[in-house]
C-alpha cells in the first residue's frame, strides 16, 4: 500500500451509470463469508438444505412480504451462495442494494439468533447482479439457476 495509511478502493460491481431503482427483472447471487457450505449440501442433483439454509431460503421467500413491489422469481439456495431473480416493479423507488441488503441484514440475524454467532459477518460483502435485457437473457437466467444443483461441484 505504499504506507499512505489509506486502504485500497474496492472494485465495484456495480453497471456504471446504471440505475438500480429501473424496473425490470435482475439475476442476483449473495455468497456467504468464506464460501462455507452452511446453506445445505447436493446430493444427485438436489439441495439438501441445513437449518441454516432453510432460514435463509424462508427469508428470501418471504422478501415480497417487506417489499410488495417487488417480486420473487426462479431462486436456489446452494451450499454456500444463493441465486435469484428480482423483478422491481415500474412505479416502485427503491433500489436493487436496497432489497438485497436487506435481505442479507434479516437472513443473518436469523441466522444467528438460531444458530449462534460463530464470528464476522454471515455474507459476503457486496453481491453480484446481472441486469436482465430480454425474455430470452430471461430464460437463460432461469435455466442457470434451475441447472445450478446438477451442475455443483464442491
């Protein structure tokens, strides 16, 4: 670092210039801390989920609950990470960040007032999204996520 006391900038993931609160549909994957495989395990092609994953994939589910315009779509909790696709609706004013974030914000403290805390935070920091353009980038998404437990490897 050069000695400069500052520390490095951290890459966004972020599209530049792109406004997060559009509606429309986004792929969204939030990993957890470490990539441990605390969410489930697949067995033949199917996710067994943990207590642990059950609570985060209640959590998920329940997203629409908190947020009514917004809307859940093809989602897998596996192992260690969690794909989805999230439509915002058109007159809604709220961002991608701010649905994800609050997702990981409640699924962790459910997390850990069931299973303790072990340390640090439960989720990685930041998330990965894919801004869905077309029915056909669409379809591709769903299969990706529907495909994601036969395609595991530990």
């Amino acid at each position: 670092m050069g000695g400069t006391g500052r520390s490095p900038r951290r890459r966004t993931l972020r599209r530049k210039g792109y406004d997060y609160t559009t509606a429309g549909a986004y792929l969204v994957t939030v990993v957890v801390r470490d990539r441990a495989p605390v969410l489930g395990k697949v067995h033949e092609g199917v996710v067994l989920l943990t207590e642990v994953g059950q609570i985060v994939a209640d959590t998920w589910a329940a997203i629409e609950d908190r947020f009514p315009e917004v809307g859940v779509d093809t989602h897998v909790v596996m192992p260690d990470h969690i794909h989805a696709i999230v439509w915002i609706d058109c007159d809604a004013w709220i961002s991608l960040g701010r649905v994800v974030g609050t997702f990981k914000g409640l699924s962790a403290r459910r997390v850990h007032a069931a299973w303790g805390r072990v340390g640090g935070a439960f989720w990685q920091r930041g998330y990965h999204d894919h801004v869905i353009r077309n029915t056909l980038d669409l379809a591709r998404c769903r299969q990706y996520i529907t495909d994601n437990p036969r395609q595991w490897v530990p």
